[in-house]
C-alpha cells in the first residue's frame, strides 16, 4: 500500500515584509511633496494593527494606497488587511485603524475543504486542524492538481501551502 502524502494549507503573515512595507511607506510619506503638511503618518497599531493617521480623508486614503503598493512589491497579499475603509475623524485629525488577518478560520476551513470536496480529484482528505488545514491523498499529482484549484478561486484568505510531504 503507497504512503500518504501530504501538505498544509495556511494563512501565515510574514510579519518581517509587512514592517518593512510600513517603514518604508513612512518614508515615502514624510518624504513625498503632496503629503507635507498633512500630518500624514503611518504606526503600528499593537501586534496585528496599523494606524494612518492625516487631516483629510483624501490624505489618509492616499497614504492607505501607498502602504498597499509597498505591500504588493514586498510579496505580501492584500488579502491579509482588514479595515472599515472608513477614516474616523478625532478631532481635527482623520484615523484608519487596519487589523491583519492571520490564520484560517472555522468558517473559511469548512468552504476550502468543501471545494476540495466537491471539485478536487477523488480520494483526496481534508482535515481542518485549528488554524490550518490538513490536505492528504495517496497520489502527489492530485495534491498538485488540489493547489492548483484552490490558486484559482478566489478566496478572502491569503494561502500558503507548507510542509509537502
């Protein structure tokens, strides 16, 4: 009888590429003639949050805008932010608060494996495992042809595929 195979199917945030993305739309901000003078700046927010703060909301959105674009030449999915997309305004000042999502939620692990499910090859096994998901079959090409399918949907989670096995 053939060994199992296997990979992991994860959302990991590579919180080292998202710093640098936001040092370096600081930079951009503080450097770039349209935000001088608005105050425009760009903070981390605890562990999984950033703030951009200016005195418009044109401002707060162009700087959100530019930390999106250092995000994407940094490698990292867009998929990962989660905002109002509404800046609040606190007194003469305008803040977005921006939380990143790591991790597969219950909800998001039972439609992945349900798409594998009903739309992978057969004989294909997915086992949701806390945050992650277990993705096993006897044949390496079907686990292939599972990444593929999941590539191709478009899905509200940034995935990653670990630990091929």
């Amino acid at each position: 009888m053939a060994a199992e195979s296997s990979f992991d199917v994860v959302s990991k945030l590579d919180r080292q590429e998202v710093d640098n993305a936001l040092n370096q739309a600081a930079k951009e901000l503080s450097q770039r003639f349209d935000f001088k003078g608005t105050g425009a700046a760009i903070n981390w927010q605890g562990e999984q949050g950033v703030e951009i703060r200016a005195n418009s909301e044109e401002r707060v959105k162009a700087a959100l805008d530019v930390f999106k674009e250092k995000l994407v030449k940094r490698g990292v999915s867009l998929k990962v932010l989660d905002s109002d997309e509404e800046p609040k305004v606190s007194g003469k000042e305008y803040r977005l608060a921006i939380s990143l999502k790591e991790g597969i939620s219950t909800e998001d692990g039972k439609k992945i494996s349900k798409i594998i499910r009903d739309e992978g090859p057969k004989g294909v096994k997915a086992q949701i495992q806390g945050d992650e998901l277990r993705v096993s079959s006897k044949k390496k090409d079907d686990l292939q042809a599972v990444q593929t399918l999941l590539k191709e949907k478009d899905l509200d989670v940034a995935l990653q595929f670990v630990n091929y096995r």
